[in-house]
C-alpha cells in the first residue's frame, strides 16, 4: 500500500501566513496592537502570542545561522 504525500496546507501555516498578511501593513502601530493584545485579551491569550513570537525567533536564527555555515563554505 502505497503512502499519499499530500502537499495540504496545515492549520498552523494558514495561521502563520494571515499574521505575516496582517503584519505587512504598514499604517499599523504594532505598539498600539500590543497594548490592546495585553489589555482586551485573557493572559492565556497573551501568553500563547509569545509561544509564537518566541518559536519565530528561535525559528529565524536557526535558518540564519544555516545560510550563514553556507555561505562561509563556498568563501573556502
């Protein structure tokens, strides 16, 4: 029996790719959006945000440290 790769787009990227769209706007005071997150949300709701944020940037550092192993190979 034969396994089916799917090329689906999971709950968490469509997620992901509606904060980046709504993060793209640059008439938005992302300060502004963080006082209210913090105030009109349950902690829970905040706290998860930071899960998020936190994962993106542990995320973002690894893939730049990659590129960067890389890109000093191809220098030597």
């Amino acid at each position: 029996m034969r396994r089916i790769i799917s090329n689906r787009v999971t709950k968490e990227e469509r997620v992901a790719i509606q904060l980046g769209k709504l993060l793209t706007d640059f008439h938005l005071d992302l300060e502004s959006i963080g006082y209210y997150m913090a105030k009109a949300n349950p902690t829970l709701v905040y706290r998860r945000f930071i899960e998020v944020a936190e994962s993106a940037q542990h995320q973002k550092e690894a893939v730049d440290y990659i590129e960067m192993e890389q890109y000093n190979e191809r220098l030597f």
